[in-house]
C-alpha cells in the first residue's frame, strides 16, 4: 500500500489524556497530574490512542486514561463550536500523521 493510501484512511480523532505524576513530566512542581488536549491522526481510534500513549510515554509522562471525542465531522455532527486554530492543529496532525498536544492544564489539590 503506497503512502498516499493510507494517508487517505487517516483521519484525526480528538482525545483528551489524563497523566499522573512522573520524574521528569516537565509539570509544575505542586501539581498533582494534568489533562491533556491532544489531536492525533489514525485509521481508526484505537490506533490514535494507541499512538498517542506510546508518544507521551516516551516524553516521560504517565498516562492514566483516555477520553475519545471523535473526529472533525462528528464533533461537528454533535454541534460542537470548533475554532480556527483547532482545525489548523487537526490538519496538521493528519498531514504529518502526528500526535499534536494542543493544550496541558495542570491539577492542583
């Protein structure tokens, strides 16, 4: 299957990680852990999360748990209000069949 192929299965799924704590996470001292808004690109949605696990492990974060929000057209479908900018991330991350963290907000006790 050439590259062109399988770019055109691709599609971006959002997700939302929940990390805990690990030496080296790069989070604020006190906080207890984050959330992470993330687009990642995927046949299908297990493959996003898989890959998206993968990634943060390698960064030295410990995912807990992963939340699915769909792709474009179904978070569209459900009438969510997507910006400009996170349709740009979206399509980077699917033209570089990437996993693209878009925002970290840290919890504190």
């Amino acid at each position: 299957m050439s590259k062109e192929q399988k770019s055109s299965r691709q599609q971006v799924y959002t997700l939302l990680v929940e990390i805990g704590r690990k030496d080296g996470d790069g989070l604020p001292e006190k906080a207890t852990g984050a959330a992470l808004m993330v687009y990642a690109s995927g046949v299908d949605e297990a493959e996003a999360v898989r890959e998206t696990v993968a990634i943060l492990k390698q960064a030295d974060t410990a995912p807990l748990d992963v939340s699915g929000y769909g792709t474009l057209a179904e978070r569209e479908a459900e009438g969510h209000d997507i910006t400009d900018e996170e349709r740009h991330l979206m399509q980077r991350a699917r033209d570089e069949n990437a996993v693209i963290v878009a925002q970290v907000t840290p919890f504190f006790d």
